[in-house]
C-alpha cells in the first residue's frame, strides 16, 4: 500500500479544541418559525420557557443572533476527557468499494455514552447545576441520551430521574444497567408516575411508548417538582449549538488536512447528530463561501419525516402539554413500527433543519433497515468500529455515494458523522444476521390518520 | 480549575507509531526456562511447534535474541485504523481522590474488540494467511480475544472456529453475535466435535468449560485439520511480542510529555497486556536504565496463578495436549468459581511474567471483585469510560497507590493499563449494582487438589 500523506485517524491538539459553539441561526438567511404557545398561539419569548429550561438553556435556546457562543471553561474541562473524537480517513473501505472517492467520518462512539449526546448532555447539566437546580428529569428512547445524560448527571452532582421508552426498557437491559452505574433513577414510559402517562395507558394499556409520550411525562414531573428542570438530547436548538462542536473539529481537522468535503451525510432522528455535523460547513454553504456543498439527512423508511412528512406547527410530544414547533412532523401521535430497530424514531425534526431542508439547503433520504444493517456489517468488517444502527444510515449513503462516484470517476470528498457505536444493539444486529428483521414502511393510511392529530392553530393553522 | 501543559489525552502522531515490536526476552539476563515435550521431557524446537502454530509465529515464539522485530508494512496499515490508543491523564479522578499522584492510563478499548486484544489478532491472522493456511481456529473466554480474531479473520479472509468457555457463551449472547457480525463460527466448549470436549464432558456433562478446555478442543481441530493452524490470544512469547505496541505507545508519549511511570499496573490473567504494557518500561530495569521502577500485577483473588500457584511446568490446557510451560499456575484442571465475572480466568501466567515475578522484578496483588467493581464505578463516573471488570482490577490497585501517595504526600507518577471497555459486561455490573455479586477465593484445600494434577517430568520435576 502506498505511504500517505492523510493519516488515517487525524486527531486536533488540544489548542485546536473549540472554545465556543456555533450558532448556526445568526447565518440563516430566513429564520425558523417561532415556538407558538399552544394554548394563545402566540410567539412564545424566552420568560416563557422559564418552566421548562433553566434559565441560560432558554436564553440559548431562543437566541438566533449570537454567532459564538463561549464554552465555558468547566465544560471545555470536561469535554477534553473525550473530545477530540477522531476524523477517520476510511482508506480500507474505500479500497473495499474501488471507489476513487475519498471517504472521511467523524467518530463520536468512543465515551462511556457511546455516542455524541454526551456533547449536549455535558452542559445541559453543567448550567442546570449553576443555577442551584437539584433535580433533572429527560427521556430515552434507545438509551444512548439518558447514557450520556446519567453520566454528565453524575458528573456534576445532580440526581436524574429518565421516563425510557417502554419497549426499549424492556429490550435493552443493558442499557438500564449502565444509566443505573451512574445512580440515575430509570422509569418505563408510559408509567403510573405522571397524569400524562396514565391518560395513555387508559387509552391503551399495552402502549409501548415513544419518545413522545416519554417527553411528556419527563416535563410534567419536571413542571411539578421543586428546583427541577426537563432537558432534552435532541430536536432543540441549544442542542444543536452544543452538538456544533462535532462539526467545528470535523472542520478544523480537514483545515489542516487540506481537504473539504463535497458531500455532508448524517443520519436524523430529532436532528442532533446531522445539525451538529453539518453547522459550519452549512454556514459556509450560507454565507456564500462554498456555496455547491451538497447535505444528506439519512432516515429510517419506517419514521419518515422529512420524506414523508408534514411541515407544520406541532407538539414535540403525544401528552401534548410542550409548545408547538414548526418543523417536518409525522404527527405527534406517530409511533414506529416495534419492527424498526434502534433510535431515530422521533416523529419530528430539529426546527432549524426543518427550515434548512424546507428552504432547500439540505436534501433527504430514507432507508430501509435491512439495507443500513448490509452497509453496517460492511463497515465493520473493514474499519474495525461497529457502528450503532443509526449511524449506520449515514453509512449506507456514504457508500452509495461512493459507488457512484465509481461509475463516474469522481474524486469526491464525502465526510459523514459515524455518531455512535453498536456495541447496545446486538439484538439488532442479530436479528439481521439471522434473517427475521423486518423492513418496515408505513402506510399512506397511516400517516394521514396521524397528520389528522396536527393541532389547529387560529389564523397560522387551520 | 488551573491551566496544564499536559493534556488530558495525548495521541501520537502516525510517523511516531511503533514500526517494531520490543521482544522483551532479549533482554532478560535469565531466560524463561524452555517448553517441553510432554512425552520425553525435552525442550520443543522451534520446527516442533510448527503442526500447531504457523512458522514464522513458532519463530517469534522460540526467538530469544531479536531485540526489536519488524512489523510488516501491511500489519503497520491495519493498526492505523485503530491506533495509536490515547494515553490519558486522570486529572478527574485525581481530583476525587484529592491525591498528589499523577495517573496516566493507555485506553485499549476504543475498537470494535473492545480490548487490547485486535492487537496480536491481526499479526497473527496475517502471517496465517501469507503463509497460505486456509482456517483458523481458537478459544475465547470472556470473548475479547474471539471479537478480536473474528475481526481480523474476516479482515485477511480467513474462515474462523472459535471454542468458546460455555458458560461465557451462555451468559454473552451479545458477544456471539458481535463474532457472527464477522461471520466467525462459534462452538461452546466442551463441545462434542472433539476428542478432548468427549472426554471432559464424559467425565462431567455439566461441565461450564474454562480456558483449559477450550483451549484442548481448538488445537485438537487444528492440528486435525488441513491447512488450519491454532492461535491463541495471551500466555504465548509471541503474543506478549505483538502487545508490545502498547508499552511503545505509552513509553513515546510519555517521553513526549517528559513523564516517566514511578509505578505501572496491569491486570494479568495469561498476562497479554500487562506484558505489552510493562515490555520498554522492565526493559528499562534490566538493563539498568531506571532500575527503580515498580510494576505490579493484579489478579483476581478467584483466580490468584501469580499469588497463590505453584511455578511449575504445565500443561497450557485441561486436555493436556499441548506443551508443558514452565509458569505460576493453579494446576490445567483448575476452574474458577462462576462467580468469578469477566475474564482473567486462566490457571497459568505468561511464562516471561512468571520468570520476572520469580526474579523479583514484577509484584503481584490479588483482589476481590467487589472491591474491583467499586473501583470501576468511582472511575466511569470521572473518567468518561466505562471499564471492562478486567481492566478494573488495574484501576483498583492504581487507586489504592494514589491514596497512599495522599497519606504520605508524595507525587509519584502511575501508569496503568485500562485494556478494555466494560460495555459486554453490563451483568456483571448489574450484579454488583443490586448487591448480588460474590467474592469467591479459593480454599487451600481446593488449590491442594488442583495442583496435585501437576505433570510429572523425569528429572525435572518429580
């Protein structure tokens, strides 16, 4: 093999870390919709959120002008224990594919969390913590959130309580041990605990539960406990400024390499992995420094909502009690298929990256799973990770792009965010290997009944 | 929290990357005494280990003098993809411990594996392949050594059986179909597709398996079959060889850092990575160059060969097929208790360990697992990593030197080896979480008995 110049895994110095986030708003041209207060339909101002977020969290989440926003030194201390994640030359997988594109991703599996939520969940509980809180309550879906979050909890001091998905509960174990390991206090969703759950299960009994339904019952015990606050891994606009510190090294390392991507791919559920990959290189594409940059938001084909779904104003839950966003949305009463495995199963989409595809900026893909698994097992027999299945849709575009550029001849530079490892989803996995995984794609039928739960909104929606 | 000059994670750069292994050996001014024969007593040569290891591997395992060993170029290209590993300051839990000690851990787990082990996986599924065998088999307990070798198996395009303990297999689904995702086949040992699985399992059908029996089946299908060799993840010269990578690593970047270890920890089980970690640093006090420096081994007290065995020559196996090593063992049919979790359950020690413990130049402490465990949750709760229980048994004993540092007030600097990440481990964790987890240790009586299964060698040991 010839001697290259590119390293195979480029790591930055610790001079090179970020030492502030990127707003990408303060570069969009057009700005996404406000949050609406469901009951007035009113703009909901950032006293608003007071309720729900502490204070900073509501500041950072309504603030579209602040270009950079300062890490503050603890949480730069913090991060250094495991960022930087490595940009990884994919040399052995592009020699697998013969493709004379050059494959690039960014790595965020290798903390405790086992993914990039980590990078939110580190201030999300470091502000909660300064401003005297005492509690926090969230929810998990596939449990790489509630990870990161009981390990950020832990970290600082603040006693975590995590409504998981019913059906992840009681599929992923593991996961509980490990949220357990950091003393968090793990709840199935929907549960007996809060007004929001048991009006689900009077509903149905045997519900499964859904990030929706988990949210909702994470900010109602947040809402009526003393000195405690909800917080959320994805879809949020402060979760998209924390998580640009994946794109700002992705960035910063290619700076040095020399290299700029052609191609941005990221898998997206509520948006935080893609919106934290894509932030500067998008904000070039804005401002008009590289303006043919080409992003690819992957999905699952059984949770659709940028493909298939509605650009609307709707609840981030099912109990229906948090503001309403205007974002892609399957409706806030969709629940994926117990056939689509791992996460990515949220029935909306980051406001912020709404706007961005709405407006097009961004393009989408959905994949089936069984294709993402083939793409998975591909990967892992040549890069030696194994990839967590939703990142692993970001793979199967990463190499379908490839292989295109093989039938062209193009050198293209494809950079995708490989956002965890698959080390929690060997069920998956072997579900796959042994041929009883399903490919699950909603019906029309089904996505119109549940469009018909949008919420009416005088003179906005009607 | 102040400024510091050493970062909290160093990676070395590519072109400092180890391009030779260290063969510790050639430095030892006394030699491990030689295999034997089990038959006529007499010392193996290097073409007598050729039915069971491929050639250029009998001769890394027979060859005492070659300071440094050149790794191919093509190897060199596959530990790019994961290496180098981090070296990491433990500032966090340097802090909790409010301790003036200075801890460095190197990180091994940051691949698929999971562990050091991809390490030797790769040379030695490499040198099979160049040398034109067409399989390979081997054992697995805890499975790190069998995702290792299933991983670079299907790299190099090997077909692969992997014997794996049964009790393991049984109690690590995940860990099967993380093999399978490399299309490896797995066998619980004992296993009714050998002589020597018959045997054991005539003797007791219930038998849960060991390392010992794994290990018999696994050569016994080697050397029966055509074209397909036997590897082995640890105890072998040639294994402590490859490990070396990890040592060189620490050692380099330490000397960028202008560190060198007062202490360095490892756990031992066969002794795979506390050879290759301790390998440039004891090199250092053979030959005089820091004499004083303190290594200590640390074994689980289920299973305490260094502490509690005998140093004797022995069978490397249950079935008593392969050659005798001459090594600190609890005799080949001892079992650990299935209380015992996690790996570092094989009766012998690394012949090269056992001499330099013998020679007085390695110390040796058993611990209980509880106490192990309670070291693994205190560092996943600063040191963003969740460890492997294995790997935990380093981090307790580099805990309990850091806190003597704090009674005495010195500033000493430790090296430990974290060779795994704990993610397959999430039962055991689970068990000590809710209190269920039990500290066996051995009696006397059962070691007696166990060592009363010695081998008897005219004239050498009777």
């Amino acid at each position: 093999m010839e001697n290259k110049k590119i390293p195979y895994r480029h790591f930055l110095e610790e001079k090179d870390l970020p030492k502030q986030w990127y707003n990408l708003r303060a570069d969009m041209k057009e700005l996404p919709d406000p949050m609406l207060n469901p009951g007035t339909g009113e703009a909901m101002k950032e006293e608003d959120l007071y309720p729900i977020f502490c204070k900073e969290l509501a500041h950072q989440e309504m603030d579209d002008k602040t270009r950079y926003v300062d890490i503050p030194e603890e949480i730069q201390e913090v991060y250094k224990q495991f960022r930087p994640s490595p940009l990884v030359r994919a040399y052995a997988l592009e020699k697998a594919l013969g493709t004379p594109a050059k494959i690039y991703y960014k790595f965020e599996g290798n903390n405790t969390s086992g993914s990039h939520k980590l990078n939110s969940a580190i201030p999300q509980a470091y502000y909660a913590k300064k401003e005297g809180l005492t509690s926090l309550t969230t929810e998990t879906g596939a449990g790489q959130w509630g990870t990161a979050l009981s390990e950020a909890c832990e970290y600082f001091g603040l006693p975590l309580t995590v409504y998981m998905v019913k059906c992840s509960y009681e599929q992923k174990p593991f996961r509980r041990t490990i949220m357990k390991t950091f003393d968090a206090n793990i709840i199935p969703s929907p549960s007996n605990t809060t007004e929001a759950g048991r009006k689900i299960l009077a509903a149905d009994p045997n519900c499964t539960g859904s990030l929706g339904t988990a949210i909702s019952e994470a900010v109602e015990k947040a809402v009526t406990t003393e000195g405690c606050k909800y917080v959320l891994g994805s879809v949020l606009n402060q979760v998209l400024l924390h998580q640009s510190v994946i794109g700002l090294e992705a960035y910063k390392s290619m700076e040095i390499l020399g290299e700029y991507p052609d191609i941005v791919i990221g898998c997206a559920g509520g948006g935080s992995n893609l919106g934290g990959l894509i932030a500067p290189f998008m904000g070039d594409k804005l401002t008009g420094k590289k303006p043919n940059t080409k992003f690819i938001a992957v999905e699952p084909a059984s949770c659709p909502s940028l493909t298939r779904g509605k650009y609307a104003y709707d609840f981030c839950d099912t109990g229906k009690i948090t503001p309403l966003a205007k974002m892609y949305t399957l409706g806030s009463g969709f629940i994926p298929s117990a056939d689509h495995a791992g996460g990515l199963r949220y029935h909306g989409m980051s406001p912020i990256l709404s706007k961005l595809y709405h407006d097009g900026y961004i393009d989408a893909v959905a994949v089936k799973q069984t294709k993402v698994f083939e793409a998975a097992k591909l990967f892992a027999q040549y890069e030696t990770i194994l990839p967590a299945p939703e990142s692993s849709h970001a793979i199967r575009v990463a190499i379908d792009e490839a292989l295109k550029c093989k039938e062209t001849g193009e050198a293209k530079t494809i950079l995708f965010g490989l956002s965890g490892t698959g080390f929690f989803d060997m069920v998956a996995y072997e579900s796959y290997l042994n041929g009883t995984m399903k490919d699950y794609v909603p019906s029309d039928e089904e996505l119109q009944k549940s469009f018909d739960t949008l919420p009416k909104v005088p003179g906005i929606q009607d």
